[in-house]
C-alpha cells in the first residue's frame, strides 16, 4: 500500500460480524454493503467516530548465561530459590488483587513507572493477597527476596488504567501479558455494547467486536491481543469509561516471541511491547527508517495528528511520544520486526 498524504476520515469502512464491509459518507445515513478487496481504502480513512508468575527467565536465554547469575545473584544457588508464584487479577469494581507464595524474605515492591524513571520501592508491611485499590492511573509490582543471594524474583506484574471519554474513540493497546490476552480477559470489566475495531493489514480494513450480556460477538471477537498490538476501543455510553489492564510485565531477550512485533509493509496498528510511555524511537527503540511515517490519535478532536515523518536523520515535525497503552499507526515501506530486551527491575 502507498503512502499518500490523505489523513482525515473521510468515510467509515467496518468489517462486521458477517465479514461484509459497510460504507458510509458524510451526510448519508444510508450505507453500501460490499464483499471484497475493492473496498479497501486508506486506514486513515477507515474508521471515523461512529455515531457520535510466568516461569520465564529474568532476562530471556540470551541475557541471562552463567556469568551473568554470579553478578547479579553472587550465587548459582539462585537456580534453587523458591518462586515467588506473583500473579495480579481485578475485581468486578477494577481494583486489583495481588497474590505471592510469602516465601521467608519476600518483600513486596511497587513502582509507578519502568525504566530509568521507575524505582521499586517496599511496600511497608503487606502480605499476599494484597489488595490495591483503583487510584493511579499505572503501578507495577516485584517481589524481592532479601535473603542470600538476594534476587529479584521471576516477574513483575502491573495495573494500567485509561480513560475514554463518553461518546468517544480511543486507539488503545494491551500493555500487559495476560494470556491468553482475548477481548473478555483484557477488557474483563467493560460494560455491554463496547465496541473494538481491530486493523488487518492484509485485508487494508477494520474486523469489529462487540460486548454482549455473556460474550463478545463479531469477525475479531476471538482474535488475542498481545502487548504490541493496538486496537481502537468505542465508548457508547454517556459517561466516561475507566479501562483497567493487569498482568505480567512483558520481559526477556529479543529472540523472546513475546518480545517483538513483526510488521508488514505498508500499514499496521502497533505499540510498544514494554509498558513504558517515551519518544517512539529513542525511548522505545521503534526501528524507523527513512520515510516511514507515524500517525497518532488525538482522542479530543477525533482526528488523526499531524504526521510524524522519520527522514534521515530526525523527524519532521518531531519524533512523536507515546504514552502507556497508546496505539498508533505505522506505514513503512519494508516489512520488519520490532524487538526489545527488557527487564523491569534493571
């Protein structure tokens, strides 16, 4: 697919539940039914508002050779240290709870924040399960083992929180690992009638999903949304709509499957793998090359911001910034792979 300077939605193009493709313009309230390809079109033109304890290794098999346990553990005997078994689940009112094994010398750590901004810090006297209650919009979690050798334990677990306004369109993503990462695990407490449209980049269009009383019904309601993959996320309601994401930290080396996001050529909605909010390349280490192109959502206006353009050696008009569980278009004229090695606690 070519790059083209359209931006704005001009029209809508959905994917229902019976996999046909539903068009509307501006000022018609009538719609065209098609079956096919021919219907494809710019994403940017797709969609419009409608209507108004994981067992893996520290750092993943590359990160993580003999050497390396000695400096961080002082000891190989931290192959033999208990895990600590820490998993986060929510509540119907999205607080969450946090559980652990309550090994002698665990300690329970919080961070608002990962990486160089981020420090875990005791939580003075809690014990598993640990109950948190809704309040910062992001907090992450590690158990610390204070006795020799003194190591982290296996993972971190975090809690997200976002708000689409009443009415409104978000372009969202699942910063968590939550397997098997479906609509109903990760969007565990949104009420009947929200609305998900997922981008098939093959395709060139959006598949729809929707929540019913029991179930999620339409082309994407089965499809799994791991970290890295963004979707957009209608509210119908009248009021705002508080999404609550929980689960593992993703972590681990660059050959870690969980780890990396394979593009193709042309379009495709994406998102930083790791919970971190920061500048798409520096910060997040978003592979762009020349003339590749971000288009962001501004979720006020209902319109897609100004493109962002990679050239050689900067961006015009400047490198974007994303926030925690922020999606974004990425248009590329190669397809590729975008990796990260990361650790919560280092």
């Amino acid at each position: 697919m070519k790059p083209t300077a359209a931006l704005t939605p001009a029209d809508t193009l959905v994917r229902g539940s019976d996999r046909r493709f539903m068009k509307s313009t501006p000022g018609n309230a009538g719609c065209v039914l098609g079956t096919g390809p021919s219907h494809r079109r710019h994403p940017m033109r797709l969609l419009r508002p409608l209507g108004a304890c994981t067992g893996r290794a520290l750092f993943g098999k590359a990160l993580l050779p003999a050497l390396a346990v000695l400096v961080l553990c002082q000891s190989l005997s931290w192959a033999q240290t208990v895990f600590c078994d820490l998993s986060i689940e929510l509540d119907t009112a999205d607080n969450a709870i946090i559980t652990w094994n309550n090994a002698p010398g665990d300690h329970l750590t919080a961070a608002d924040a990962l990486g160089p901004m981020g420090f875990f810090t005791t939580v003075s006297g809690a014990i598993s399960p640990y109950w948190y209650q809704k309040g910062s919009p992001q907090r992450f979690w590690g158990v610390h083992d204070l006795y020799p050798p003194a190591c982290w334990r296996e993972n971190a677990v975090g809690y997200v929180a976002v708000i689409v306004p009443a009415g409104k369109l978000a372009l969202l993503a699942n910063p968590l690992d939550r397997p098997p990462n479906t609509l109903p695990v990760i969007l565990q407490n949104v009420p009947v009638g929200t609305v998900v449209y997922a981008y098939s980049s093959s395709l060139g269009s959006f598949g729809m999903a929707t929540k019913r009383t029991r179930l999620w019904t339409g082309s994407v309601a089965n499809d799994l949304f791991p970290p890295g993959k963004a979707f957009f996320v209608r509210n119908i309601g009248a009021s705002d709509l508080r999404i609550a994401f929980v689960g593992d930290v993703p972590q681990g080396g660059t050959e870690d499957a969980l780890m990396k996001i394979e593009y193709p050529g042309g379009f495709s909605l994406v998102a930083s793998i790791v919970p971190q909010a920061g500048k798409i390349e520096t910060d997040l280490m978003l592979p762009a090359k020349n003339n590749d192109r971000v288009f962001r959502w501004n979720i006020d206006t209902q319109s897609y911001a100004p493109t962002a353009t990679r050239r050689a050696s900067s961006w015009t008009p400047g490198e974007p910034s994303v926030a925690v569980a922020e999606g974004f278009f990425f248009l590329t004229g190669a397809a590729g792979v975008w990796a990260r090695s990361f650790s919560p606690f280092w």
